[in-house]
C-alpha cells in the first residue's frame, strides 16, 4: 500500500518512522516506469519501511524543501531527517537491492 502525500500531510508523514517518498510527475516518462517497480515493492516492506508518493506538479512545496533537482527521486526519511536519496529509474532487483542497503543503516 502507498500513501499519496499532499502539502498539507508530507511534514507528519516523515517525522515519525523510516519512510521512502517516490517524488514524481505525470509528464514525467521514467516516473511512469518507477511507479509500478515501486507499488510492487511496498508489500514486502510492510512494517520496516512506509512507501509514499508526492506529486511534484501538484505540491511543489515539499519537493523543493527537500531539494529534489531531477524525477523520479525517492528519499528515505526517518525522524524527519533524511537518510539518503536514490535518483532515477531503476528496475526491481536493483532497486531493492539500493533500498535494502539504506535500511541497513537505518
């Protein structure tokens, strides 16, 4: 299950546990790629890890405080801070692969 974060939801949302927020766009063609690798990877996260996505064109906000210079760019935040960044589609292996590596030091 993936949470659709808005302006007004993003600051609770990262505060708390580890989370990896997929900053996307609709006209964006790898975001449209990334989108389903990312779905199929939440199930397997559950309870480790909160999988959210933030529209860019709809809430820019949150994706310029964050930073966030190129889509598709998932941040995994915890307690409000961010842990690290993974920028650019990547296919399901290596990108649970590159997930699995930032939980380690979560």
């Amino acid at each position: 299950m993936v949470k659709e974060l808005t302006e007004q939801t993003f600051k609770d949302a990262i505060s708390g546990d580890a989370i990896i927020v997929d900053f996307w766009a609709e006209w964006c063609g790898p975001c449209k790629m990334m989108g389903p690798v990312f779905e199929e990877l939440a199930p397997e996260y559950k309870g480790k890890l909160t999988f959210a996505k933030l529209d860019t064109e709809a809430y820019p906000g949150p994706a310029q405080e964050s930073a966030v210079q190129g889509i598709p760019c998932l941040i995994v935040f915890k307690n409000g801070k961010e842990v690290d960044r993974i920028v650019g589609f990547a296919p399901k292996p290596m990108l649970k692969q590159k997930i699995d590596a930032v939980l380690a030091k979560v």
